[in-house]
C-alpha cells in the first residue's frame, strides 16, 4: 500500500547519518514526492523536530522512530469510529464521478452482510448515467434490496422510498449513493440538506455517518475534493478507493493531519472483498519496510 513511500525513505535513514537541515530537506521532498501535502509535510517535520530536540537525539535512525510514532499516533482510527457497523445506521456515501463510490458501496454492502446486517441501498445519484444500474447490479451481487427510480428523479424522493423500505424491513444499515458532482457548491449543498432533512424526519434516532470516496491515485486533486466535500456536508470519515500498487499512499497522512478526516476504508482491488477497515498500524510499518 505505501511501497513507493518505503522506496524512497529508503536512502535517508541511515543509522550514522546526522540529522542535519540538508536530511530534513530531502525527508520533506521525499514526503511531497509521496503526495503528501506541503501543509502536512511542514506540520509533520516541525513536529518531528521539536521532539528530537526534546528528547536530545540528532542520528536519522532516531528521527525514524520519532516521524513512525508521530505517523502512527495520527493515522490511528480507534474503534470508536466503526459504532455504526454495530447501530441501525444510514450511511450516505459521497464523492465524485469515476472515484469508484458505487464501486465501494457495492463492497461495503458485502463487508456489513458478511456481519450479519441486514442492508439496503439507495440509489440517489440520479443524474450519473448508469449510475442507478450500476448500483442495481451491485445490489445483485451482494443480495441486497436496491431502492432507485428512474434516472433524472429528485435523489431525495428516492432517500425518502428507501426509509419507508428500511423502516418496513426492520433493516440495520441504509446506504444512500449520493452527490456524485461538485460543479455548484450551492446546489450540492441544497441537495445533501435536502437528503438530510428528509433522514432527520423520517430516521432521526439513526446512527449517521458520511462518507467520501477518494481516489487513492489522484494525490492533491483528491484532497480538493475532500476539503470541498468537508465545506459542504458533515464527514465523518473517507474511504480511499484504489490504494494498490499505482497508489503512492502519502495521500492518506494529509487527509488526516491536514483535514483531520479519518481514513476508515481502503478498496485494494477489484474484487467484492477488497474493502477493508483502515489498518493504521499496517499502513506505518509498509512505509518503514525497507
């Protein structure tokens, strides 16, 4: 997941290497090489910084540990922020076309069966052609209920038909497929408090959570989604589809430390298994795997 950070971190650690400002300097290229921000880049150096001056150590081999217990101390999702596999949830999923967001409802409709939930989509992303299908077929292949109209429908009707479903059926978890344009920050807005005040009437007791869908492989142009995605409705967290091999994985760091977003979710593949939860931990020694 993050080999092209291991690769090159590789050279700069070196356990007789003083950590000088020409060694901060090239951590920092190697950083925005990765796709980490230049914002997180400098909140993480100048942290790093300060705790080795504190703690009196000026060898690389040292600052490693330091920059890996301050990357794992951020990057960490607690359990906590997983409470909605476990309530009767509506999860709306947002983000924008060619992401992969039906793509990873699909697969997070297969994780929550596999728990033994009960899920039902709902297909408001009514203005994406093949949108609604493709969301249909995914339906089919988890073996879920996929509540949709026809393309063109107001994405709020279709939230209201699939709360009467999901209250009917006694189901856990409701999954909206949602806002998948951000050309008018206005109307994109409307649009979610619509949804959303249609939710507060129907399902207020229910557990909420938002969701982004990221490209994984797209670096900075991904974070401008999420900060306009935050600017717009509540997240409560990202899902980073496509963090294979093409992906250079700093992406992940920024999301947290600039925007303070947590990653729960990776897509790591094709297949209707390759959602998992965000393993913080793995994340940090792949990228110190050299």
């Amino acid at each position: 997941m993050a080999n092209f950070f291991s690769k090159i971190l590789n050279n700069l650690f070196q356990s007789d290497r003083v950590a000088d400002e020409e060694f901060y300097e090239e951590l920092e290229e190697a950083m925005i090489q990765s796709d980490v921000s230049y914002p997180s880049c400098m909140r993480i150096i100048d942290a790093v910084k300060r705790e080795a001056d504190r703690k009196g150590v000026n060898l690389t081999k040292d600052v490693q540990k330091i920059l890996k217990d301050y990357l794992l101390d951020t990057m960490s999702v607690d359990e906590d922020y997983y409470n909605f596999e476990k309530e009767k949830s509506i999860i709306s999923v947002i983000g924008v076309n060619g992401v992969g967001k039906t793509t990873s409802i699909g697969k997070l409709a297969y994780h929550l069966k596999k728990k033994g939930k009960k899920v039902i989509l709902a297909a408001a992303d009514t203005f994406r052609a093949g949108a609604i299908e493709q969301l249909v077929e995914w339906g089919n292949r988890v073996g879920v209920d996929c509540i949709h109209q026809k393309e063109g429908s107001d994405p709020a009707a279709v939230v209201f038909d699939a709360l009467q479903s999901f209250k009917a059926k006694n189901a856990d978890v409701l999954i909206i497929d949602t806002a998948g344009r951000l050309h008018n920050k206005k109307n994109l807005m409307e649009e979610l408090g619509k949804i959303n005040r249609i939710i507060d009437r129907e399902f207020a007791e229910g557990y909420r959570e938002t969701l982004v869908v990221l490209d994984a492989t797209t670096g900075q142009n991904a974070m401008s989604q999420a900060k306009m995605f935050k600017d717009c409705s509540q997240v409560t967290g990202v899902v980073l589809s496509k963090m294979d091999s093409t992906a250079k994985g700093g992406m992940a760091i920024s999301i947290q430390a600039e925007l303070g977003l947590p990653v729960k979710y990776v897509g790591e593949g094709e297949k209707i298994k390759d959602l998992k939860r965000f393993d913080a931990k793995k994340y940090v020694e792949d990228i110190f795997a050299f």
